[in-house]
C-alpha cells in the first residue's frame, strides 16, 4: 500500500469523524440553530475531501486542472474556517459588538483577500506552483492562506484574557477549552511555513483534533443543562454550590443566597390543561428567572419539577427582596391563558458559614413554605 492511499484513507477517516460529531451535534440539539461551529465542521469536511482530490492530482501532469481546482478550493476553506472560529468564540464570550454586522463583514476580508489571493495564484505562481509533471511547490507568498491563523490566534489570546479576568472555575474552565483550541492550530502554523510544500498537510487533522475538544466540552456542558427550560440542571447547581464553598474558603466574606423557587398551582395546569401547557409554564418562568438572576449577579437552576433555585454572590436583604419584586412585575406582564394565572411562591437563606448546603437549602425550603402557607390563608 503505497503512502497516498494510506493518507486518502487518513483523509477519509477524518472527514467521517467529522460529519459523525456534527450529525450527533445536530440530532441532539434539535432546538439549537445553526451556528458558527457547525460552519467549521462541513468546512472541515470540505478540506479533507479537496485535499483528498490533491494528493490524487499530485506528481500527474493529465490532472494538472485537478490539482489547481482542488487547491484553490483547499487553501481558500481555512480563511473562512478562521473566521467561523472567531464568529464562533465572540458569541460564546458574549461580545456584544459582535452582533453588528458591518463589524463582522469587516472582520471578514482578510479571508476574502486570500480568497482572491489564492484564485489568481493558478497563473500569477504567487502561492503555490504546479510544474509541467504535476508537482506542487511554493511560491514567494505562499504564506498568504495561513492568515486564516491569525483568526484562532486572535481568539486564543482574547480566551486567555478571559480566563485571567473570570472570577470562577467554571468560567476559567470554559476560556482555557477555548485557548486549547489555537494550540494545534499554531503548531501545524509553525510547520507549515518551514516544511517543504508537497510535504504532509495536516490542517484537516487540527481542525478535526480542536473540533474534537470543543464537542467534548459542548457534551459536558449539555449534561449539566435541563432540555425542556435549558436551564442549568441540578447537577449544574451541584457544581455552582462546591464553587461557592470553595470560594468561600478563600475569603471568608465571600457569601451567597440561595432561593428557592415554586410555581404556584403547577399540578392544576397539568391536571386541567394537559402537561404540554404544563411545559410551557416552566418554559416561561425559566426564561423569567434566567433574565432577572442575570440582572442581580446571580445564575437560576432548574432543580426538577416546578421547582427553580436562584443562586446569587449579593446576600443583601435589598437584593433578595428586589429579585421578588423583579420576578412578580414580569409575572405580571405574562400572557399565558385567560383563565389561569401564572404565580410564583420563593424563599431564600444566605450562606453564613455555619450551616451545610442541605441545611441551607432546608432553611430556603422553609421560607417558602411559610410564603405558600400565608398565600393559602389569604385566598
């Protein structure tokens, strides 16, 4: 088996492992769009199959057409590969400017200039070179395409930043998956520019390597969130609780809230209106709780059922009392039926240092018992 077969094959190996992470991404985010990442995949797809035409057309002068198609196409994917990447990283980041579109339309023409750089090479011999026998070399620009790197560079120095500047684990976990992702990049960067042109091309392989760490990631991070309110889960407040508790190790008056959340009359709704209305009652308090957490420093769980905890770093009693009066106005402004009415009993306990998770917990539980107790008196 001669070593171009053996690479088809390596080629051929990678592309499936790519479409696999992206059917696999696609099944089990049906509710996701379409984003940036799933871009790189069908991109990474693209190369490995061009590239696959180039090692077919290499050192054969009757597919001369064939190697200057397949490396236009080749060299001109990972300028738009680099962009997907940084598309990809400012939403994760949440960068706001991001969503200009004249900001994005700018930060694309580096990739277009290559594109247009790489189209003209097949006579200017600017970038690569194909002699009379099929054989590639380079040409004195033949630099030019790895621009594109300059995109994953960008992004890995903005996700190192990130990570110094996050105040938690899982913040700083989350940016050094990002930076992880530059590393082959930029090594094979490295490569590529001192290595002989015609020599082993291993972009397919980074993008399928990187691709690799953010599914994985992507995975973990599913196993932490709720499918029905996309809420993080229970075992995602779990990890948010042993955080805080190691936060408050390091600094004594670094305390929390914790309030736990309960829909009023959720067995009604089901009972009486079936449990796809039920759904949507948690799906509409999720997004509430979601919106007014984030406004007070604080992350909302979905701890199972009807049940929601709010888990704030302001243990302030104005705090407390102005997420209740948040969370009461946007119920307010709900429609959900006409004849029902969506309403919310909460109570909250603040971490002391005294007390374990489940007693604060308990002490929350407590409170909000207490609030639906006076709610059933009052009617």
């Amino acid at each position: 088996m001669n070593n171009t077969l053996i690479y088809i094959q390596s080629q051929v190996l990678c592309i499936i492992l790519l479409l696999t992470m992206l059917v696999f991404d696609l099944k089990y985010n049906q509710k996701q769009k379409p984003s940036s990442l799933h871009g790189i995949y069908i991109l990474g797809v693209l190369a490995g199959a061009f590239d696959i035409l180039r090692a077919i057309s290499y050192g054969k002068a009757p597919l001369i057409w064939l190697g200057h198609m397949s490396n236009i196409l080749y060299l001109s994917v990972f300028g738009f590969i680099g962009f997907l990447w940084l598309s990809y990283c400012n939403r994760e980041f949440g960068l706001v400017f991001w969503k200009n579109l004249r900001i994005k339309l700018l930060y694309m023409i580096p990739a277009v200039l290559v594109l247009g750089m790489v189209i003209t090479s097949s006579s200017l011999e600017n970038i690569y070179v194909i002699d009379a026998g099929g054989v590639y070399s380079k040409g004195d620009m033949y630099f030019i395409p790895f621009v594109s790197y300059l995109y994953i560079a960008l992004t890995g120095i903005v996700a190192l930043i990130c990570r110094n500047r996050s105040r938690y684990d899982r913040d700083r976990s989350k940016f050094a998956t990002f930076a992880a992702f530059s590393l082959p990049a930029l090594a094979v960067l490295i490569y590529r520019i001192f290595m002989p042109y015609g020599g082993l091309a291993l972009e397919t392989y980074v993008v399928l390597l990187s691709v690799m760490i953010l599914y994985i990631n992507n995975q973990h991070r599913q196993i932490l969130i709720d499918s029905l309110t996309k809420l993080p889960n229970r075992f995602g407040m779990d990890a948010e609780l042993a955080e805080q508790l190691g936060e408050f190790k390091k600094d004594k008056n670094d305390l929390f809230t914790v309030i736990v959340c309960d829909l009023d009359d959720f067995k009604q709704i089901n009972d009486s209106f079936g449990h796809m209305e039920g759904d949507r009652a948690l799906k509409i308090i999720a997004d509430i709780l979601n919106r007014v957490s984030s406004m007070n420093n604080g992350s909302a769980y979905r701890m199972g059922g009807d049940e929601f905890v709010i888990i704030t770093d302001d243990t302030s009693a104005e705090t407390t009392q102005n997420i209740y009066n948040q969370i009461a106005e946007e119920l307010k402004n709900v429609s959900f039926r006409d004849d029902f009415t969506l309403g919310m009993s909460l109570g909250a306990a603040s971490y002391d240092g005294s007390v374990s998770v489940t007693e604060l917990l308990g002490r929350a539980d407590m409170q909000l018992y207490k609030t639906k107790k006076e709610k059933k008196v009052g009617r």
